[in-house]
C-alpha cells in the first residue's frame, strides 16, 4: 500500500497600493477586476485580507490546493507569471509561498 500524498497550498499574496483611487468604489473595482480575474482563470480562491476600509491600500491572497510540491510551484508561477502579464499596471508588491497541509 502507498502512502497517501500530503496536499500542498500555494498562495500569492498581492499588496496594492492605489493613491488614484478617490473612494471605496474605485479601489473595490480593482480588486473585483483582479480577484476575477484570478478566479476565472484558475478556479481558485480569492480573498481581500486587508485593507478593506482604505481606499488607497488593498491586499488580496489567491490560494490553489496541490498534490505534490512540484505542482504547488508550478501553480505559484503561473498565478505569478499571470499577474504580471495582465495587472503590470498596478502598482502592487507581489509574495508567493508554498505551505504543506
């Protein structure tokens, strides 16, 4: 019998910093259009952590489950490699980790 595989979660934690915002509306535009964004592309969980009564400041967490650590970092890239190709123009300060469940 084999041993059952731990799972693994890959997070990218987004940092946005958004001093042309004029209100909550502005900011939670951008988060929507990048939360689903993220979401569409990758049926993964999406979630403002903070940041949420600042219209000027957000931070989002995407997290994927894997099977395997090569997965969860072959999942982090490509949650990386998409946020830069379709967000480059926020100014955002991105962290990725992999965490074993």
């Amino acid at each position: 019998m084999r041993a059952a595989r731990r799972p693994y979660l890959a997070l990218l934690t987004v940092t946005l910093r958004l001093p042309e915002a004029r209100s909550l509306k502005d900011k939670r535009m951008v988060v929507r259009s990048l939360k689903d964004g993220m979401r569409a592309r990758f049926d993964v969980a999406v979630a403002e952590i903070d940041g949420l009564d600042d219209p000027h400041h957000a931070v989002v967490t995407v997290a994927g489950l894997a099977t395997g650590r090569a997965q969860a970092d072959a999942l982090l890239s490509k949650f990386e490699n998409h946020f830069a190709r379709r967000f480059s123009d926020l100014d955002a300060l991105v962290a990725g980790e992999v965490v074993e469940l």
